[in-house]
C-alpha cells in the first residue's frame, strides 16, 4: 500500500512538474489592433446577387464613436458593370471600423439610416486588403460571413515585374496572366 501511494505521488509530482515547465515555455501573446481606415483610402465593395436587386443604393458608414462618424455613398466602378462599387473614405479623420449598408433608392438624398433595408456587422478595417465580398445567398441584417479579399487593380493600371538572374535562368521572356472576377 505505502509503495502504491508514493508512486502516485512520484507521478503527480512529475505530472505537476513537467506542466510547470510546459507553462514557462509558452510563448508570450502577442495582441493586434485594428487598424484605422485612413483618409482618402479607396475601398471596394462587391454586393451579393441579393443585395443588388432592387436597384438598391449601397454606402459605407465610418465610425470613431465620435461626431465624426458619416455615410459615403458607393458607386459603381465604370469598368466593373454592375457588381464591384466604390468610394474614397472621409478625406479628414480616422476611423476604427466600418458598415456596408444596402439603401432603398427612392428614399431621398442624403443617404442615411432612415434608407437602411440591410447592413453589414461592424467590421474592422484590413490593411492588406481594400475589396469587401458580400457571400451569395445572404440577406441578413449584420451578417459576418463576408469578408475582405485581397486587393483590387483597376482596369488599365500599369504593372512592372522585376526580376532577378536566379528567376530568368536561361529564358529571355515572361509571361503574366492578370484576370479580375468581379462579374
């Protein structure tokens, strides 16, 4: 019996010792923030089939928690037909976070939450990217499942490709595809 239980202490000393060790190995967190969507940014959006019927105005809402908080109103990107929209954000201020909101278009001028007929969840701003996609099938008021994808070349943007000896080996020409599935 004396044997059992200082085997089971030995093996719950262990147990305590190598968690011990475990938790002092453990790398520290590292927290992230947000960033603010800084003035003049242009910021793509790519409503659903759903929210595009109707003839529907789309906007975005910038928000700080402050006065400053406003509506910019998207607009269709020329090159893009119907389906990708756009707008620099505020050219003053910077904002934490953002809603993509779907208007009734014959609510009148300005566009504000008195239009609404559906909006996104708060979201936050991603540097890496500036074109919001809205997934197919989705109506619902503050739906999270869109997301932001990548960035967006407009039509016509000149793009340089530089490259190095260890690239090119022994070829003398490259060849890029670019394709924009927007539509």
């Amino acid at each position: 019996m004396k044997v059992k239980r200082k085997l089971q202490l030995l093996l719950a000393t262990l147990f305590m010792s190598f968690g011990l060790v475990a938790n002092l190995n453990k790398a520290p967190e590292i927290k992230t923030e947000a960033a603010s969507v800084q003035p003049s940014s242009k910021i793509y959006f790519r409503p659903n089939a759903n929210w595009r019927q109707a003839s529907a105005r789309f906007s975005i809402w910038f928000f700080d928690g402050t006065s400053n908080d406003q509506f910019v109103e998207l607009l269709a990107e020329p090159s893009a037909g119907t389906n990708l929209y756009s707008c620099l954000s505020p050219s003053t201020g910077s904002y934490s976070g953002l809603i993509f909101v779907r208007h009734n278009p014959s609510h009148p001028q300005p566009i504000s939450w008195d239009s609404k007929w559906n909006q996104t969840g708060n979201l936050t701003f991603d540097t890496n990217s500036n074109i919001y996609l809205a997934p197919e099938n989705n109506w619902g008021d503050g739906f999270t499942q869109a997301y932001w994808s990548g960035r967006f070349i407009p039509q016509n943007t000149t793009l340089y490709f530089r490259s190095t000896a260890a690239f090119m080996g022994t070829t003398n020409r490259v060849a890029v595809f670019v394709f924009n599935n927007v539509d």
